[in-house]
C-alpha cells in the first residue's frame, strides 16, 4: 500500500521515458493498476528473477497500461506454458526494439508471434535456452522479412549435455 | 543435435545488420564454432545485409593454428557485396592470443579486409 501511494505521488511529478521494474510484484492487482501513472514510458525493462507468471495475459496488461512503449526489454523472464488466445482488442505496441535476456523463449515468444508484435528495428535474444529453438524457428518463419537487425547470444556449449547450442539454430 | 529443430535463418529476407555473441566457449569446439557461425550466415537470404558483427571468447594462450576460409568463402558470395562493415570482437582476460587471431582472420579475410570493410578488437 506504502508503494502504491509513493507512486501516485511520484506520478504527478515524474513523466519518465524509461522505467526499469525489477522484481515487481506482479500478481497484485494494485500495484499492477499503479503502472497506469507512467504512460509517458517509451522504454520499459521488465526484470522477473525467481517467478514464473502464470498468465500471459499479463503481457496484454503491461501493453495497455505503457501505450506509447516503443522499447521493450525482458530479463529472467519466464511464463508458464499455459494456452493463450489473443485478445484483438487489446493495444497493439509498434515497437522499436525487442530484447528478451535469460528468458524462457518458449511461450513467451509466442505471444510475440500471435498479438503480430514485430519490432521495427531491434530484435535481440540473449542467452535463450535451447529449448526455445523452434520458437525462434516460428517467430523468423512468420516475420523473418521484416527484421531489420537482429542480436543472437549463445552459449558456446550447452553444459548440461555437450551438444553444441549453436546446432539448435539450424 | 537433441535441440536440433530449426531457427529458419532462411527466412531472414530483409536483414540489415547481425550480431553473434558466443558468450562462453569450450576451447575444443572452437573450429566448430567457426563453422557454424559461417553456416548460420550461408543461410541468409537477405541481400541487403550492411553490418555483420561477431563477440567471440578469446583463443586458448597457445592456439593452433585456426582457420577462417569457410567463413570467407560465404562471405564472399555475391550477395554479400552490399557489406560496409564486418567485426570480429574477441573477449576474455587473456589477451595473449589476441595477436595470432587478428593476424589469421586478416590473412584468411584478406578480400574482406582489401575492400576496408574488416574489423578485428580485443575487449
């Protein structure tokens, strides 16, 4: 409750055009509704370490409540594998870039690839997991001509089993 | 290859400007990694295709010798005659092999470098 009031207050002084949330909490719809007084963010850097969110429609929320968001970063960000159907009312972001680093691709990637989110200029996947392949497979099949610049960082080898990642990207 | 499954590179038509970082690396599967890095850019269909940039870990202190000709034959490929940059970056804390990977990759990139498109750092 503390947090939400100091950003209220914040928010009638602030209009930033980056905004990091790290570790925020995520699941509590208040502090969800508190995102809403930042509208004037451009670049937003979500940071999830250590959760796993259920719904993917979080993601359709974090939309509308940053509705001129033109940069958007995910770190340690996972969700569960649960089935999502988009909402076509939902506001779709025209994004500049898209930069996803430690994340769990597969399904996050998908909800990219249904809500038809393709970043005009960066698309970046840094330390994605093998697992996430087709995923990257999916999402380049369907928008692979409109990516104008793209940053791919792999393990070497992948620890757990010696079989290089960089097979997984053929 | 158990995560074998396809990241259809080949569908990358527009493509201006890639990045690979290989973050970590097991010395023994450097010349693989070379490899497929000149693999992975075969499959690029783009035509358009302006800046190429390479993170790679620095070699061991006493490499052998590593050689890049796979990349250059790729590279050299016409569709690639739109390329005004190409960089190799190497990391790591030792930088005593740095010297032996500059001088191969110019020398197997000769074309590359003649055109003064070919960048080799350290850190």
């Amino acid at each position: 409750m503390r947090l939400t009031k100091v950003l209220r207050l914040l928010s009638t002084h602030l209009k930033p055009s980056s905004l990091l949330l790290g570790e925020w909490p995520i699941f509590d719809q208040q502090t969800i509704a508190t995102l809403a007084l930042f509208p004037s963010t451009e670049r937003l850097s979500l940071e999830m370490h250590h959760v796993a969110v259920e719904d993917l429609r979080y993601l359709d929320t974090v939309f509308v409540n940053f509705p001129n968001i033109r940069e958007l970063r995910m770190e340690h960000c996972a969700f569960e594998n649960a089935p999502y159907t988009p909402d076509n009312q939902v506001f779709t972001p025209r994004l500049r870039s898209l930069e996803f680093i430690n994340c769990a691709v597969m399904p996050l990637l998908l909800y990219f690839l249904r809500r038809q989110i393709v970043p005009t200029n960066l698309f970046s996947l840094k330390c994605f997991k093998p697992g996430g392949i087709p995923a990257v497979g999916e999402y380049f099949s369907r928008f692979g001509d409109l990516l104008q610049e793209i940053q791919l960082g792999f393990h070497g080898v992948s620890l757990s089993t010696g079989n290089f990642t960089l097979y997984s990207a053929f | 290859m158990v995560y074998y499954n396809g990241a259809n590179f080949q569908c990358l038509t527009g493509l201006q400007r890639l990045s690979i970082n290989i973050l970590h690396h097991n010395p023994l599967y450097y010349r693989e990694h070379i490899k497929h890095l000149a693999l992975i850019l075969d499959k690029i269909p783009s035509l358009v295709l302006k800046k190429i940039s390479f993170v790679i870990p620095i070699l061991p202190p006493t490499p052998s010798r590593v050689r890049w000709h796979l990349m250059a034959n790729v590279l050299q490929q016409s569709r690639f005659s739109q390329l005004t940059e190409i960089v190799f970056q190497f990391i790591g804390y030792d930088e005593s092999s740095y010297g032996y990977a500059k001088a191969w990759i110019l020398e197997d990139l000769a074309p590359l470098d003649e055109r003064g498109i070919l960048s080799v750092r350290y850190n």
